[in-house]
C-alpha cells in the first residue's frame, strides 16, 4: 500500500526521485493532459462542472491524483527505479507563520519545487527546464501581488483548518458555493394567535419553533410572545396558542413548538408539539415539563468550507492557496505547476482525516442542477466527466474510502478505519 508522506519528511534521495519521475512524464508527454483534463472540468458552469463548487470536488480530485500517481510510478519504473514512489503532500498551515516578503519553507528550495518568479528562475522546474501546456515558462507569486495583482499575501492557518474539519456533515443543499451556514436555516419568530378552549391560564407567553431535518438537525428561531387572560379579548376566552407553520427552509420537513410557561422567562420555553409538518399549524392548549429549547444543532457542509467558497463568512483553504501560489496555480489549467499534486493531496489527506472523525458520511444520492433541469455530475453514483464509459468510469461512490484504494498517509489514524455509508 503506497504511504503518502510530508514533503517536509522527504529525504534527499526522495525528493529528487519524485522531481525525476514528474519530469519523466512531461518528457513522455504524460504530464500534459491533466492540466487539460483540469481546465476542461474547470470551465464549466455549475451545472456541468464535475470537480468543483460541489459534493464531487473531493471524489473528482481523488481520482485526478490516482491516476497520476500511476503515470509517476510507471516514470519512476523508467528511470530503472521500483515504482514506489508516491504523491506527497505539502501540508501549506506550516508556511504561514513567516513574513509574507520571504520565501517560505523547504518545499521552495532548489532541490524541491523551486522558487518564485515571472517566470520562476530556480529549481528543477524554472525557466528553460519546464514548459507549460499552452508554451510560456512557470509563474509562481507566493503572495507576492508585485508578480501576481490578484494574490493574497496569506496562506490559510491551523485555526481555520480546524474550522472545516469541526464541521460534522459532508454537505447540503443547495450543493454549490452558496452553502456557507448550517443546513437548517434560521426561522422567523412565529406567528401567534390566541383561540378559545384549551387550558392555558393568562399571562405572556414566550413560543419558539424549530426547524428540523431527517437527520435530527435542528435550529430555533426567536421568542414570539403573545398575550392570554384579561387583556385579551374577550377576556379569559383565549386559553390555546395557534401556532403558524414556518416556511420551509433548507432540508427541513417539520419543526417543533417551545411554549414557556406563564410569564417565564426568555428562552425557558419546553417542547409541547413534536415534528409538526412543515405546512401544518399547531395548537398549544397546555404547558407542561418538556425537552429544552436546543441551540443550534446543525451540521453544515464540509464540502464547501475547506473547498473555499464560504468567502466572507468562513475561511477560503483550498481555493486561497491557489492565489497566493498565483501565477500558473491561479487559472483552470493550474496543474501546469507541479505543486497543484501537492497541494491537492493535503487536501485529500483533510478529506481522508475528517471522514475517520465523522463516521457515516451521508454522501448526496442526487444533485439537481442550480440553474436548469436534470442533475449534477456529483451525486453518489453518477459518472464524474471526463470518466463516464467503459472500464474507466468513475463514480463518487467508487472513491471514498482512500485505503480501498492502496492509499494511506501519515496521518491516518492506526488501526481505524472509515465508514462511507451513504
């Protein structure tokens, strides 16, 4: 089983096998077609894009790195080698600690991957020693916006790593970039009204509802309040709460009522109407000793939290890596730059730790398109292009779990293993 290590771990002696074996194939001309086959799945929209903005992007990318694990060890053989040499990764968390004017790390050296530049002028892969797909010489910024207007000048940090990794569903609707909260979105306060009958004595009375999901998930709303007794009136007529159904939300399909007692306080209310169908109104015509209003307890997407699309309101991972390396990593054809494998195999090691720390991965069965009909190359068991026929076809379902595949890294828990249950 081929183990995936740390660039930072790499002996000598390994480093310069994998650089041989990567220029191995670009001789062979087996290096080119995946910054082809990348830029052809990255150009398109939402609704055909098979490797990003959706549940596919870490299955499409596993994939992707396979294959070219395979092609590196057929070079290594080449090179009269045994064909063990292996993807590492390079975990970018340990670059972002020094100053954004300096060049960070061993990966950067010249018996590694090479420096910065326009065009890059050191290393194994600089000028007149590396050609990109289209012609040209490699461009690398490294935060530099001197050589790359559009990079940022930080890498992600551990911090917001963890982010993702605390974040305990795999992804949710509506399964694209606008997925940056929970999968249960937050309801309005309810709409109340009083009716005859029922037991409730006056007072004011504190109502929350909660949105809730198949899975469990739930999140309240705010506290409505309403009036019941001798100012209502007629007066002491009103002893039930009707209690209008949210809107649905989300993957939410009922919702539950939290009715406090008589003037209790805010946020005290106890449950007393159980997975009412969202489209349903209740009525609450006692108080009684009941579970407690929840917090939030929803589990957000993964997905789109370390792919990096949550923008503004979380952390951008991957996608931020892509722009401060910038140049050659920044376009659809970012393959071009050798540290794409790299890079991309910590994101898949993230993918491998997180799937051992949340059992059960509840992988989407089916993505409906965002803007047309018809669904997405990213549910469980469709064909991701540009693998749809024959022997090769390749389906998510076919790569979650990396160790059925010969793979393993270093950081992969002993004796654990990964439960893919969709």
């Amino acid at each position: 089983m081929g183990l995936r290590k740390n660039q930072n771990k790499l002996t000598s002696a390994e480093k310069a096998r994998f650089v041989n074996a990567v220029k191995r194939m670009k001789a062979d001309g087996k290096y080119d077609p995946y910054p082809s086959i990348h830029a052809n799945a990255f150009a398109g929209d939402p609704d055909t894009n098979p490797a990003h903005m959706g549940p596919a992007f870490f299955p499409w990318h596993r994939h992707f790195l396979a294959l070219f694990e395979k092609n590196l060890q057929d070079a290594d053989r080449a090179l009269g080698q045994d064909g063990s040499v292996t993807l590492p990764y390079w975990d970018w968390t340990h670059d972002n600690g020094d100053r954004p004017n300096r060049q960070r790390g061993s990966i950067w050296r010249d018996d590694f991957m090479g420096g910065f530049g326009s065009p890059v002028t050191t290393g194994p892969f600089r000028q007149g020693q590396w050609t990109l797909l289209g012609g040209g010489s490699l461009v690398r910024a490294l935060g530099r916006a001197s050589i790359d207007p559009n990079a940022v000048a930080t890498l992600p940090d551990r911090s917001q790593v963890n982010q993702a990794m605390g974040i305990a569903g795999f992804d949710h609707a509506p399964w694209d970039v606008n997925v940056t909260g929970p999968a249960v979105g937050e309801p309005a306060a309810p709409a109340l009204t009083g009716a005859a009958g029922g037991s409730l004595g006056p007072g004011i009375y504190r109502v929350s509802v909660t949105l809730v999901n198949p899975r469990g998930e739930t999140r309240p709303s705010p506290e409505a309040t309403i009036t019941l007794g001798p100012t209502a009136a007629p007066a002491n007529t009103h002893g039930t709460i009707r209690v209008a159904s949210p809107p649905a939300s989300g993957s939410a399909t009922h919702f539950n009522v939290y009715v406090s007692a008589a003037n209790g306080p805010a946020r005290s209310g106890t449950r007393q109407g159980a997975a009412i169908a969202i489209g349903t109104q209740a009525t609450m015509a006692s108080v009684a000793a009941g579970a407690a209003l929840p917090t939030i307890n929803t589990t957000g997407s993964f997905r789109n939290v370390l792919e990096g699309w949550a923008g503004a309101s979380g952390p951008e991972n991957h996608n931020r890596v892509h722009v401060w390396v910038g140049g050659s990593m920044a376009p659809g054809t970012s393959p071009d730059d050798p540290i794409f494998f790299l890079h991309h195999c910590n994101i898949d090691r993230l993918w491998a730790l997180w799937q051992f720390r949340h059992p059960g991965q509840n992988y989407p069965l089916i993505v409906p398109r965002t803007g047309s009909a018809g669904n997405r190359p990213h549910g469980l068991n469709d064909p991701m292009p540009p693998w749809t026929a024959g022997p090769g076809v390749k389906r998510p379902i076919d790569v979650l779990n990396h160790t059925a595949l010969g793979t393993t890294y270093d950081t992969d828990p002993v004796g654990a293993s990964i439960n893919v249950s969709p």
